[in-house]
C-alpha cells in the first residue's frame, strides 16, 4: 500500500478550527477533479497528482522509478480487480434474478390470465357511450359492477423484504402482456400524506407531468385517450399490511365507483393469512372487493434454489470456503432469515475477496476466456507469476516449477476439482431431496476440509500434501470423522439411499444421469451401474414399471431383497463418489484467486454492533489507544485515562439512576489523585514546580473538572448512553444499556 | 452444533442483560439513594465555565492521532467498496468527522463530496435534494461538454420540483457512466435533525439512487433501530466499519447544554434556533437587528427599544410600532428577549445569550 504510506505524512487534523462549513447544514466539500479521464487513458493520475500536490515534502521525490512503476503496477491492478469484481458480480446476479423469476413463473402465468379473466368480466358489464365516457364523474350503476377483482398474493414470508423483487418482476410480466402497472407500497398509504397524496402517488406512474391536484378524472380521461384500450389497468401494492387502513379503504372506495371507465384490477401482497384484509378494512370496502388468492414460492424454496445456482453451481467462478459458509448460514438462521440479506452478504463476502486478494482478477481472466483456455494468463508478467506461485495452496503442493504454463494447468486442474465437487454435492441433494435436507447445511459439511481429509485417511487413500491442514493431530481428525459417520449430513444421505423405495431410486439415478453427464468418469461410474443393475436382472425397468402399473408376478420378498442390492449398490457409488471427488474448494490448489475465506472481515463488515462496541470503546479505551500511561492500571481509574470512559466506568457502580453530584465527586476524585507517573504527561517540569504551579491554578482547575465533567456528559448523551435529567428528577440522570 | 451454540450464547446474554438490568434497578431502589442536590457543588459561573469547556487539555492526543492515521491504510478499501455500490457507515466511540472529511479529501478527488451535517437541529432533507440535483447536473454537464453530448432539457429548475421528482432525476439513467457518482458524507446520519422516520425514509431513497453513494457516521448506540430491512439491505446497503477515534465532539455537542450550567439559559441557546426559524422571515430579521446591536455594543445593557423601532422601519422590516411590539412579544414568550430598564429610565431590550452562542445562532439562521 504505497498511497497510504505516502498518504500519512500530514496528520489528521483532529482539532479543526471552527470554521463556516462546521455550522452549515449541508456543502460541496470539493468538485470531481477533472483529471478523471487523464486518468482512465494512463492509469497513473492518481499518483501523479499526489506528488505534484506536494513538492515539498521529500520522501515523495525521493521515490525511486522502481517504487513509482509499483504504485502504477498497484493502480492498474486495482482497476483489473473492480472489472473482475463487476463482472463476477453481474453474472451472479443475472443468475439469482434468473432463479427466482424460474421459481415465479408459474405464479406468474396464472396471475396473468386471471387478470385476462377478469378484464374481460369488467368489459362484459356493458360499454359506454361516448357523453358517459367523456363525463368527468363516475357512472352510476349497480352494486354488482362496482366490484373490483383483487387478488391476493400470499407471500409465505413475515418478511416482505424478500418479496419487493417478486412484485417488480410481477409488474414488469404484466407490462410485457400490454398492461398498464401501478407498483404502489405501503409508504404511498401513509396516514399523513392521506388520500390525496396516495392518488398522486398513483397518477404518477401513468403520467409523466406532475400535478397539483390529484383527481382520478384524470387518469379516466389519460385512459380513454390511449390507444391501447383493450387492456386493463392493474394496481399491485406490495405490503398490503402495513398500510394504513383508512387511506386504502378510501382508495378502494374510490376506485370502486370507476371501475366502469377505468377497468382496474388489484394485486394485494398478504404476508400473513387470507383474514388480513377483514382486519384492516371495514366491510363497506371488503364487499367491494372480489378476492382470488394466489401463492408464492416459501422462502426455503428460494434458498436452495439461489445457493444452488451461485455457490453449487458456481455460475460465476467465485466460491466460498467452509468457515464462510457456516458464517453465512448461521447469519441467515440466527440473525435475520431473509434472502435478501443473504444476497447481501455474499456479495460483501465478494466485494471483499476483491480486494483484499491481490490475485483475484485473475478470476475475471478465466471467465472471459473460458474458451480461450488460459492464453491470457501466459501473458501475466513474472511478478505475479511469481505472486500465484507463491500462494501458500500452491507451496504445498510443491509445484517446483513457477512458469506459466504449470500455472494453466494448476487453474484448468482447479475448474475440473470443482465441477466434480458440485456434480457430487448435487447429486447428494438430490437423493437427500425427499428427506427435506437444506442445500445450505449440505454444502457447509461438503466444503470442510478436515472432514476431506478424515475420509481420505480413513480409506487408505494417499494424502495429498495440498490437504492444507495435514498438521492437524489424528485425534482431531478421527472425532471428526466419528461425527461424519454418526451425525453428518452426507452419510444420513448416503444411509437413506439404502432404504429408498424403488420407484423413487429409479427416479433418482435419472436424475443423476442427467447431473453427470459433463463429466465423463463419473458418468462411466454411473453408467457401469445401470447396466450391472440391468445385467443382474432385466428385472430392474420391469420392476420399477410393474410396480407403478400393476402387481407385479414376482414375490415381494424377492422384490424386496432385489431392490435391496440395488440399493446397496447406489450408496456405494455414492460414497464413493464421495470419498473420490468431493474435494473442497480450500484443498485445491491455487484457490486462494476464487475462493473467499475471511470470516472475520465479512462479519465485521456484516454486522455492526454499536450498542456492544461503542461500550467496549470506553470500557477498554486503552485496548485501542495502545498509550503506555493507561494500559497497566488494572481496575484502577487513573487521571491520564480519558474522561468520558473515566466517567462510564464510575457509572457502571449506579443503579438506573445516577446522581449527578455523587458522579461529580467521585469523577473529581479520581482526576485528582495523586499519581505516581505525573497527571498530566504533557508536563514534565520537576515535580516541586508542578506542585506549584498546580496550587496556583487550584481556582482554576475547579472550573475546568467541571467543565470536563459536563464534556463528558455530552459526549454520553452523544452516544446515547446517557439520558437527560427530568423535571421531576432534575438531579440524576438516567442509565440507558444495562451490560453489553 | 454451531446453531445450538449459538443459540445458548444469545440465551446467556439475553439473561446477562436481564439480570444486569435487575441488579441496576435494585441498585437504585435499595435506600441508598443519594439526596445530595446538583447545587450542593461549588458551581463556576456559567461564562467561567464554557470558557474552561472550550480549552480543555487534550489527553492522548499523540495515540488519537496515531489512532486516526492508522485507518489510512484501509482508505484504498473504503473507496473500492463504495465503487462496488455499497455504503459505508462508520462507527465507534469519538468523533469521526475529521477522519471522514479526511477520507473524502484525499481518496475521493476524483468523485464530487457532498457532506450534510447531522449533528445540527435543522435540516430541510428537501433542500438538500435539491442541492444535489442541481450538483448531479454540474457534474453531468461538465461531463457532456466535453465528450459534446447533447444536454437534455431541463423544464422546470430543481428548487420547484417534487421530492418524487428529484429523485428520479438522481436515480436516472443519464448517466451511463457506472463511476460517475456523487458522493455524500453524512456526519452523524443519526444526529437529532435527522432522526425521525420521514427523512430517514428520504435518506435511505437518496442513498439508492445510482447516482449517490453515502459515506455516513452513528454515534448513537442505537442508531440501527432507525432502520428497517429494506433500508439497510436494499437501499443504504451498509459496510459497516468500527473505527473508534476518541477525538472530541467538538462540533457534534456544541448545541447539547453544558449540564452543570445553569439550565434556562443554555437550554434556549438550543431552542432558540428551532423558535426563530419557525418564525417569518421578517421577525428573524427584527431579531437580526438585536443581535448584531448586542454584537457591536457588548458593555451596553441592551438596545433602546426606539432605537430599534426606528431600524426596522428604515429596512422596512416593520410598519408600524404595533408589528414590532406583535414580534417583540413572540420573542420575549419564547425568552428570546428580556427587557431591562436602563439607568437613564427607558426600556431596553437584550438577548440572554453569551456572545459566542449568539454569534452560531445568527449563523444557523442565516441559511
């Protein structure tokens, strides 16, 4: 990091003057710099700029050529890495969008040709004329047509977060069909802006100038002015719950009575029960409405089906290692449980991977060219060549020679391990499928290396030195191993193929067939089966047909025992599948460049925690200032320890109140004291002076404890540790968080 | 496993808090409750007092600075995540106004830093939209000037269009340039001006756009709780970041009253900005008057009231005696302006505000 050392020669001015910016509310601090497209053409604005910025300083024109073609290796690369990033990111993201519209589509035909349904029940209440149609108030008509077709849209989902997505591309689905779409959300339905803004709100979206006064007349003249006349005008809002419960009795209201000149047609997102409606609104509107009910897929579902494509799958190259991946299921589970927040996280745990791992843009190299077979990567200059192969994966293996084209290899080698990894996680999931195993749980036990390595010690088979943890102790690995063969995921997979039916084992090799086929050993694998299953007995087909048709003339004993061999003979492919190619990510080589594994990072960046951190803060202050005064006091408070934590510690011996004047002397005390080492570490007259001079400012130092003391109320109350004295208490003030 | 672990972990912290919680509340009831009064102290004069609060020794200055120097080596990474469409939202104990304001003049010149101050009582979120509009249009400008685009239309000028509006126009497509953004510096995103739902419900529209990345700071321990999930996965998108700095909060407490001053009128030093600026603009500027008197004549005991009378008419700020004296009570309900009767026998009006506190009022009612 050359800029940020060059960048500490001026220190941070904690101690701004207050100048006019402090008190205005908002500024420009600076203009983009207009060196930005110098910058694009050379790579080297940057730095350049910050040397010509200062002149003066000497270390900067010291700075030999070879330490400026650094910098600008360091910029350049920094700019390969964002392209990676982006186009990693765009890919993982075109494929989640992909997933989850495939989970929605059949939702979403179904709901279109509702709304065609219902179209065209609205038309068959009768056309108007032209006067009624161009008249601006509604027309008058019976009960029966003033009902508007609403559907609900069962979200399955506390969380409507994880839905805002579906109802977009709801909206968008219906627009391609030729529908005019309002997206409206519960913000529109607020109580404070009421109906009128919530009209606004509405008319907005069909048309484009802004109006003063919101009327729907408008909309019904914008609507018969369309050409488009044959297609109705659908509202979708998205969390019909937390609207506020008049406004959208009155929108409804209101709609109700021009259903006849506008064909308007509601989509309610319910994430409760189908009652939700009869609690929000009266049934004056309820008896307007004319309810069909529709369900999404449950978030589980969407789950599974987005880590499949992203981290099974790997559309993108990317993956994360096996503590990451705990991290983020636990995250999921514990913490917030939606998938929204899941996405996010990957796509932090991504942005990060970028970069902190110098190598990373090699990833985006290998997307490109996937075809290109890594010609771009002999084109690396010697420096990174010399980086990559110094990765500590790739130390380990002992790949002795460092040119490029072993490099190639090892990549090529590395795209074939995880194909093989994620065809067997796959095919895992699929025979676990019908016991309701997560994808997520699954793929943590698959990415984990000791439990790699257990397996592979356990069979005999050759340890590889790339293992990565081979100095774990043996008892380690044998507990974990026992844990693999009791408890874990794989072998409760491996168990149950034993016991499965035969239809369903039938389905299953099916379908692994079809998983297999890119890769050919293990296709051959599968393939030798079926045909020792049919060489054994020509029975198997005739089985699986004869007992989905009809009774079977075999004994079911035979069947049984039959079937139980087959059975046996898949788990065994499967453990052995297993054992041979279910090698995690963080054991092969040169993972580092696709792989993410700081944990650390990720839930630092993940989740916040002020209330606990910022205690911590004080508490601990010395733990993050590293001075040599405070660190050695133990419990003890000492006067060179900052005042604000000073006083947070002292509060911590309260009880929800605090007594200002108890707190003030005990505050007093301690900044008082006398200390060994000198109170104030600016000073360091002999001590006879200071005692002196401390006597002369007796006066003085009384004002300014107290002045410290109410700094450091302020700045506790900043934090809102803190709360203000009352009128009815106007002596104490009030503690806040109670522990960390 | 792990899960269960986890679990019993929040289940132990959850009864740490709750017994915490307990032990802090018997504490307090157990009789041992203190009737010591805030007046038993030997209380400084109140003017003795900010005086000593505004030169206060600095205690670790060298580690703070230290501690502030060391966050250098992260900006590279800060400005590569702001790049990757995330926020960044900084927190820890101390003020991180100097260390964000750092972090935006040296790593951010090739981008536009716009910085809102939170910490300050009033802020229009409207014309801050607005502000950054017509900055997005600089810029894109700029921009177009010298690749010699043609410049769409603008109708209507930015300070007269709708929130909706506004926001579309930052959202918008115009610039298709995925590094071409405007950065926002929030200081204290949870500071009182900006605390309620509404204009955090505006901040986090703002922060969505594709135009706008935010780099902000909480010093309020519970500041996520101003969030909901959509907020913060979906439009703040935030990386969080723990950077504690233990620099004073100079600027963020300068209008938190100093507790051991006498309360009245410290409190209204805070109050009357909110008061003047609810008030028209004409009575400001009649209070403008008065304070920039008690500004120039600080050892006089206030402004004779004939005096003033005879100002505001000459600015045309009033018409008659009968608007001022209407202004005038507004004020002294509000203890804005106390009146004193002078030793020559007329009245006089003042401003019950030291020097210094006046001075930042008039600044804040200046905008």
């Amino acid at each position: 990091m050359a800029l940020a050392s060059a960048a500490t020669d001026s220190p941070i001015q904690t101690t701004s003057e207050t100048n006019d910016n402090n008190l205005q509310t908002f500024f420009v601090l600076h203009k983009a710099s207009s060196r930005k497209s110098e910058k694009r053409s050379t790579g080297t604005g940057k730095t350049r700029r910050r040397i010509d910025l200062s002149p003066s300083s000497p270390k900067k024109t010291d700075k030999s050529e070879a330490e400026r073609a650094e910098e600008w290796d360091e910029r350049r690369y920094e700019h390969l890495r964002m392209e990676a990033f982006e186009l990693v990111w765009s890919r993982i993201d075109l494929t989640i969008k992909d997933v989850l519209r495939g989970i929605n589509t059949n939702v979403l035909n179904e709901i279109h040709s509702w709304v065609c349904e219902s179209f065209n029940a609205i038309k068959s209440f009768g056309t108007l004329g032209f006067a009624e149609a161009t008249r601006s108030f509604p027309i008058v008509a019976a009960a029966t047509c003033k009902r508007l077709f609403t559907g609900l849209i069962l979200t399955k989902n506390m969380e409507f977060v994880d839905d805002l997505l579906t109802f977009e591309e709801l909206g968008l689905s219906l627009r391609s069909h030729g529908c005019h779409v309002a997206n409206l959300s519960s913000m529109d339905f607020s109580a404070k802006n009421g109906i009128g803004g919530c009209l606004r709100g509405f008319l907005r979206q069909f048309l484009t100038t802004t109006l003063d006064a919101a009327d729907i007349s408008i909309l019904a003249s914008w609507y018969r002015e369309q050409d488009n006349h044959d297609s109705p005008v659908v509202v979708i809002i998205d969390d019909m719950e937390r609207c506020c419960g008049s406004v959208l009795s009155d929108f409804i209201l209101m709609l109700s009575e021009w259903v006849l000149k506008i064909p308007i047609i509601i989509l309610m997102g319910v994430s409760t029960t189908l009652d939700a409606p009869r609690n929000i609104l009266p049934s004056n509107v309820l008896q307007r409405l004319c309810p069909s009910k529709f369900i999404l897929g449950s978030p589980a579902e969407r789950m599974d089906a987005v880590v499949e494509a992203v981290l099974v799958k790997q559309c993108s190259g990317f993956s994360v290692g096996h503590r990451a991946a705990v991290f983020l299921r636990n995250y999921f589970l514990n913490q917030d449980g939606t998938l929204t927040s899941f996405i996010r996280a990957l796509k932090i745990a991504c942005a990060q991977h970028f970069s902190m791992e110098p190598l990373s843009f090699i990833l985006g190299d290998l997307l490109v060219e996937e075809k290109q077979k890594g010609e771009k990567i002999c084109l690396l200059p010697e420096v990174i060549l010399k980086h990559a192969s110094q990765l500590p994966s790739y130390v380990r293996n002992q790949m002795a020679d460092q040119t490029a084209k072993s490099l190639v290899h090892g990549f090529s080698e590395l795209k074939r391990l995880q194909k093989c990894w994620s065809i067997v996680v796959l095919c895992l999931y699929e025979a676990g499928k019908c016991n309701k195993i997560r994808l997520l749980d699954l793929l943590c036990e698959a990415l984990d290396p000791d439990l790699y390595i257990s397996r592979a010690s356990n069979n005999h088979v050759e340890l590889d030195k790339d293992s990565g943890l081979g100095m774990a102790s043996d008892r380690c690995k044998r507990r974990k191993y026992s844990t693999f063969q009791k408890g874990g995921i794989i072998s409760q997979i491996v168990r149950k193929v034993r016991d499965l039916p035969a239809v369903m084992l039938y389905q299953l090799l099916k379908s692994w067939e079809n998983i297999t086929v890119d890769i050919l050993e293990i296709h051959e694998k599968l393939k030798e089966l079926q045909s020792v299953l049919r060489f054994e007995d020509g029975k198997l087909k005739q089985n699986v047909d004869d007992i989905s048709k009809r009774h079977s003339s075999w004994s079911p004993l035979n069947i049984e025992k039959d079937s139980k061999a087959i059975n046996e003979k898949a788990a065994t492919l499967l453990d052995c599948l297993v054992r041979d190619y279910l090698r995690p990510m963080e054991c092969i080589p040169l993972h580092e460049i696709v792989c993410f594994k700081n944990v650390e990072k990720l839930q630092l960046a993940l989740i916040g925690d002020p209330r606990r951190r910022i205690q911590v803060d004080l508490l601990e202050f010395y733990k993050i200032l590293q001075c040599s005064c405070c660190s050695k006091s133990g419990n003890v408070l000492l006067p060179s320890m900052h005042d604000t934590s000073v006083m947070y510690t002292l509060a911590q011996e309260h009880g929800d109140l605090i007594n200002l004047h108890d707190w003030f002397q005990s505050f007093k005390t301690v900044v008082l004291q006398p200390s060994t080492k000198g109170k104030h570490k600016s000073k360091q007259s002999p001590l006879s002076k200071k005692r002196k001079h401390k006597y002369e400012s007796e006066n003085k130092s009384e004002a300014s404890i107290q002045a410290r003391f109410c700094r450091a109320v302020t700045e506790l109350q900043i934090t809102g540790l803190l709360r203000m004295p009352s009128r009815r208490r106007p002596d104490c003030v009030q503690r806040v968080a109670f522990g960390l | 496993m792990d899960i269960d672990n986890g679990v019993e972990e929040e289940e132990e912290e959850e009864f740490g808090f709750s017994r915490n919680y307990f032990l802090a509340k018997e504490l307090g009831g157990s009789g041992k409750k203190s009737a010591c009064k805030l007046s038993d102290i030997d209380l400084v004069d109140e003017q003795e007092l900010r005086a000593a609060a505004s030169n206060i020794e600095p205690k670790h200055e060298k580690e703070v600075v230290a501690l502030m120097n060391s966050y250098r080596i992260l900006y590279p990474k800060w400005v590569f995540e702001l790049r990757c469409g995330f926020g960044l939202l900084m927190y820890g104990f101390g003020s991180k106004k100097a260390l964000i304001e750092d972090f935006a003049s040296t790593a951010l010149t090739e981008y536009c830093v716009f910085v809102i101050n939170g910490y300050l009582q009033s802020i229009n979120i409207k014309q801050v939209a607005i502000s950054l509009a017509e900055v997005l249009w600089d810029q894109l400008k700029t921009k177009l000037a010298t690749t010699s685009g043609n410049l769409p239309k603008v109708q209507q000028p930015f300070s007269s269009r709708s929130m909706d509006d506004l926001l579309a126009f930052l959202n918008g497509s115009q610039a298709q340039d995925k590094d071409c953004f405007i950065c926002v510096v929030i200081h204290n995103i949870d500071g009182p001006g900006l605390r309620d739902s509404e204009t955090q419900q505006y901040l986090a529209q703002i922060a969505a756009c594709s135009c706008i990345r935010v780099v902000a700071s909480i010093d309020h321990v519970n500041a996520p709780l101003l969030w909901d999930k959509k907020m913060v996965h979906t439009q703040f998108n935030w990386c969080w970041y723990h950077v504690p700095t233990f620099a004073p909060y100079r600027v963020e407490g300068m209008f938190f009253p100093l507790i051991l001053a006498h309360g009245n009128t410290t409190q209204s030093a805070k109050t009357a900005a909110i008061v003047l600026q609810s008030l028209t603009p004409n009575a400001q500027s009649v209070f403008r008057v008065l304070a920039e008197y008690q500004l120039a004549h600080p050892d006089e005991e206030g402004m004779p009231i004939n005096n003033l009378y005879t100002i505001c008419r000459e600015r045309f700020l009033v018409s008659s005696q009968v608007t001022l004296n209407s202004h005038l009570t507004e004020f002294k309900d509000h203890e804005l302006v106390k009146t004193k009767r002078h030793s020559d026998g007329q009245d006089c009006l003042h401003i019950p505000l030291m020097t210094e506190a006046l001075e930042k009022l008039l600044m804040e009612i200046r905008q």
